[in-house]
C-alpha cells in the first residue's frame, strides 16, 4: 500500500469545499450578499428572484460600489476589505470579515458582477464555477449589482437535495423580514418573479415593519423593554400575553445589529414568560443588544450567526429581568370563563353532535391587557425614545400563529420531559357496557389536581387534567381521522394574519387542510380567510385549535398523514383539558366520568401515565395497622 501523500489542494476543490459550510441554498446567497451589501453603506437593498431563488439571485444595491481591481481580489478566497490585522477579530464592527462568501457562491454557480463607484462608467465581470469567461466596461449607476443564476449546477447532489420553491421562499423571507428589523435604516425591496413580496421604507418607522411582517393585531400588541448594565445595553419589542405562538420561531436577536442565534438567550426570554403564557407557547420578540465589539466573538462559524459573550450569564439574567419589568408595567387578566358566542346556525349543528360538544370546563384564557406598548408613529432607536413607556390602545384580538421552519418542532407540555420513568401497570379489559365511572361517588379534590372518588369500598384518585387530556385525545383523533370530516362555513369569516413567508407554505397545503375539514383563502399578502371549520372545534377556541393544526401540519413535512394526526391530536388534548391547580364543580367532576367511560381506553393520558390510581380498602386499613 502506497503512503498517502500530503498536498495543497487547488484552489477551484477548495473553494467548492468552502461552499459547502457557507452556501447551503439560495437563502445563504441572499444573506451573504445581503450583508456585503449592508457593508457597502447601501440604503436601498433589492433582491430579485426567479423561482425562490434556485434558477436565480439578484442583489442590487447603492453602495459605495467597487472597482476592477476589488472585483478581482473579492472572488478570491480570504480576500475581504473588513479586516487587516489579527487583532481585527477581537473587535468586529461589519457583517462580513471572512471572505468566503463570493469565492464560495461563485464556485458553485453562474454569477455576473457589475459595479461602479462614480455612477457613470462602470465594469462587469463574469464567472462560471469560479473561473472568469467575460470582462466589459458598461455604464453603471453607484452600487453594485451581483447576479447569482444557476445555483449548485455543478454539484447535482446538492441541487438535488433543495427543497420546493415555496420552502425556499420562505426561507429568503424571513431572512430579508429579520434584517428589516436590523436594520429599520435600509429599504428593502423583495420580488419573486417580478412580483413584489416584501418591501419597507427605510424610515426607521418600526412599528410599520412589525406590523408588515406579523400583522396589524401583533403589533398593536407589542411592548418596549430596556435595560443595561456595565457591559451590556439592550432594548427592543416583545408580545403581551394577549399574542403569542406555537414555537419559538419570532423571537429574533441581534447583537449590534447582527442577526443571530443563541438557546441561551432564548431559554432566557421565554423565562420571563414562565407564569404568563400557557404551556407550549411562545412570545413575539425582538431583541437588540448593544455591546463593545470586544465583548462578542462572531468568528465562531462560517455563517456567522452563532456568538459568543463575554459573561454571558449576565446577559441573560439582564434580559429576563427587563422584559419581566415590561410585563409586569401592564394589566395582565386571564379569564378562566369561557363566553358563549356560538350562532344560531352552530347551535344547530352543534345539538347534532352533542358526543363531540365541548362542555363548560374551566380552561385558562388569555385576554388582551388594557395597554399595549406599540405606538401608531415610528418608532426609533434613539436613547430619548427608547425611555419612554411605549403604550397604544388595544382591543379586542385573536391570537397570533407561526410556523416553524428551520427547526420545526412540535410543542409538547414542558413537565411529560421532567418526568420520572416508572412501570407502567396493566390494567384489567374493560367491560363491554364500559361503566366503570358510572357508579362513582365523589369525596372531593386534593391540591385542586386530584379527584377523590369512591366505589366498592375502594378509594380512587382521578388525575383530573389526565382524565379529561385522555378524552379529549381520543375525540380529536377520531375527528381528525375522519374520510369526510363534517364541517360548517362561518358566518363571519375567520382573520388569520400570517408573516408573507409563512402564506405560501400554507397555501401549498391546502389539500391537506381541506381533508381536515378547513378551507380558506387569501385575502391581501399577510391575511387568510377561513371559510369552513370542523364541527367538533369549540366556537370559543376556533383561533388557538386552528393555530395547533397550522403549526403541526406545515412542520411535520416528512411524517406520515398518521403521526402527524397523531401528534396533533396529543398537543391539542393536552392544551385544550382541565388543568391542575383548578377547581372544578360536582357537575363538571360528573361530566367528567360520563367522557371517560365514552373512551376506549381511560385509563391512561395519551403519553402513558396513569389517570387513576386504586386504593383498596384492605391497604388503607394496613396503613392505619387496623388489619396485619
């Protein structure tokens, strides 16, 4: 066997290997150009597309635009104007530093670049796979304009592995939507085959940016926060409890305007929300921090989204402290009343399906506080605006939704992780006539979570939240499993405001949305209308069942039909059931047993615990040492 030699590969391999960290989709050609092009001092950005991106990439910008001789070095790999020395990447103050980005897209790519730093007499250069066919002088405004075409064509198995052109979309959208945010400075112009899909003013006005990506609702709904301490300053918009989402997708971060990720500081503003929001949901919130470039190292990953912070602790602990104050400086009422506003045509259908009827339980709900912090008129950054207690008046809303994307996941109640394994018991056959809770007489309720029942001089103790969790599981799943759901058409159409980047995904499931009984459409960029809903949704939760089944059906893109009814199923049972901690009447303890002798199986919550547990008489009297 011949000795392996050691050699410097050439530059087109490395380059190609390069790529394969920085470019991954078209989404990481518009975030690299993008940020060059914010670099560049531009204050208007266009990103023009055909077909999401993948056949092509236009960045044009007004920048300070480059030379002949900067076109050249700018293709070559590690060849940046950002840094010069070592001691540069202690204290990076730009986007881009690595010089990666151009060499790696145009290795793998068609790529046209024309520029001009005078607006009258400009060059352009052409490459394929990294390699230059075509020089020309032309004519060109100041700026710079590069085009990416053809992306991955020389690495099939890459180019195969792209998603739809609707996933690829959505990806480039909520980049572009996160760096309007960043940078409120800078209009951005987003087009997808000569269509406009996203475009901002570049006036600083955030409030009309937020309202552009969330909806007019969030954000009337949205509050300001701030704080400091020595080393870190920090400030932005966060939801009240009357808006929130299935997943954690709309929390956005920056760090001196720089977009990026980090669970830390997310674990640390959803524990602000801890005791506001029920279990599985999360805040809308926009996060800026300002901080010496010393104190953060971006020179972590190619794309340059993961940090790390100087004591990193006290920034979390500095988040969660300010947006705790902010919510705490508004009314926060949950009502555990639910308002009957069902009409008369849902009553009838209703009282038909009487098995499926959602019944008077206590459910906790949020309800809108009576001051919102997001003002009408723009909004800056400037300290002297930043102090004030941003306040508007807020109405009635429904809830906000979100999908996740990049990291879909399925919410799931945060205590079945904490949980402690155990033997699950076996349980006898039910009976045929199934009346096992008929006979029951109700003691009374232990730490408001426990139901004492007694029956054959036994003693039983009913999870109250797992017996009504394990019905409302096997109601769902019926309902959702059903060839042919039976459904109703609104008289009011139902307002559901969606980010651009979140309708074209819906919109490509729409067939699937149809067999559960949901049919809408578009009203606007941002808007869908729901027409037609499954009987069995309560009239008074239309908004949060419909948010679960959005979120469930677009992220599970590569389950089966049945795990993600399934999945769907066990989330919403376990949001929409008697919660512990709560009282609950005689009437709904008796309502309660009924439902659990209708189940097929009561005996266990969807996730395998137990919702009743047997004490014979035998062994209460051993405790008490009246038998040996």
């Amino acid at each position: 066997m011949n000795r392996p030699i050691i050699k410097k590969l050439p530059t087109e391999l490395a380059n190609l290997i390069s790529a394969g960290e920085v470019v991954e989709r078209p989404a990481s050609v518009v975030k690299e150009l993008v940020e060059n092009s914010i670099d560049a001092n531009a204050t208007v950005i266009r990103i023009e597309l055909i077909d999401a991106g993948i056949k092509k990439v236009s960045i044009i910008d007004d920048g300070c635009g480059m030379t002949e001789d900067d076109i050249n070095l700018a293709v070559l790999p590690h060849a940046t104007s950002k840094i010069a020395t070592a001691d540069d990447l202690f204290s990076i103050a730009t986007l881009g530093f690595r010089g990666e980005a151009l060499p790696s897209i145009s290795s793998v790519s068609k790529v046209t670049i024309s520029s001009s730093i005078d607006g009258y007499n400009g060059i352009q250069k052409k490459y394929v796979a990294g390699t230059i066919k075509e020089t020309k002088n032309i004519s060109f405004p100041k700026g710079t304009a590069i085009e990416v075409e053809d992306l991955f064509f020389n690495t099939p198995a890459r180019f195969k592995h792209l998603s739809n052109a609707s996933t690829e979309l959505s990806h480039i959208l909520s980049f572009v939507n996160r760096c309007s945010l960043a940078y409120p400075n800078i209009a951005f112009i987003l087009s997808n085959n000569s269509k406009v899909l996203y475009a901002t003013t570049g006036d600083g006005d955030y409030a009309m940016i937020i309202r552009s990506i969330y909806g007019h609702e969030v954000a009337k709904n949205m509050i300001s926060f701030e704080d400091s301490n020595g080393m870190y300053k920090i400030h932005g918009f966060t939801s009240t409890n009357s808006v929130f989402r299935s997943n954690k997708n709309s929390i956005t971060m920056m760090i001196n305007n720089r977009i990026i990720k980090n669970n830390n500081l997310t674990f640390a503003i959803t524990d602000a929300y801890k005791s506001t929001l029920p279990i599985g949901k999360y805040p809308i919130t926009i996060l800026m921090i300002d901080a010496d470039t010393r104190l953060v190292d971006v020179n972590v990953h190619p794309t340059k989204q993961e940090v790390r912070f100087t004591d990193e602790y006290e920034l979390r602990r500095l988040i969660t402290k300010a947006i705790t104050n902010a919510l705490s400086s508004i009314e926060m009422v949950y009502s555990q009343e639910i308002k009957s506003t069902t009409n008369v045509y849902e009553k009838s259908i209703l009282e038909k399906n009487k098995k499926i009827e959602w019944d008077d339980f206590v459910v906790s709900s949020p309800l809108p506080a009576k001051d919102s912090m997001v003002k009408e008129e723009p909004f800056t950054n400037k300290d002297d605006e930043i102090k004030k207690s941003n306040k508007i008046e807020n109405d009635d809303l429904d809830e906000d939704f979100n999908y996740e994307f990049d990291e879909p996941i399925v919410s799931k109640p945060n205590y079945i992780l904490k949980e402690e394994t155990y033997e699950q018991p076996t349980f006898e056959l039910r009976s045929e006539n199934h009346s096992f809770f008929k006979d029951m007489k109700y003691i009374g309720q232990y730490n408001k979570t426990y139901l004492l029942l007694e029956k054959d001089d036994n003693l039983y103790l009913l999870d109250q939240h797992a017996g009504m969790e394990r019905f409302m599981y096997e109601m769902i799943s019926s309902k959702l499993n059903e060839s042919t759901p039976e459904t109703y058409e609104l008289m009011i159409p139902l307002k559901m405001e969606l980010p651009a980047y979140e309708i074209n995904l819906v919109l490509e499931k729409e067939d699937e949305f149809a067999k559960l009984g949901i049919t809408f459409e578009q009203f606007g960029t941002n808007t869908l209308l729901i027409r037609n809903i499954p009987v069995w949704i309560p009239s008074d939760l239309q908004s949060e069942y419909l948010n679960d089944i959005f979120s469930n059906v677009i992220n599970n893109k590569k389950a089966n039909r049945s795990v993600i009814l399934d999945e769907l199923a066990m989330t919403m049972s376990c949001r929409k059931s008697i919660k512990a901690n709560m009282n609950i009447s005689l009437e709904e303890v008796n309502e309660l047993l009924r439902k659990l002798d209708e189940c097929k199986n009561p005996f266990t919550c969807p996730h395998g615990r137990p919702t009743i547990i047997k004490f014979t008489k035998y062994e209460i009297e051993k405790l008490f040492k009246r038998v040996i």
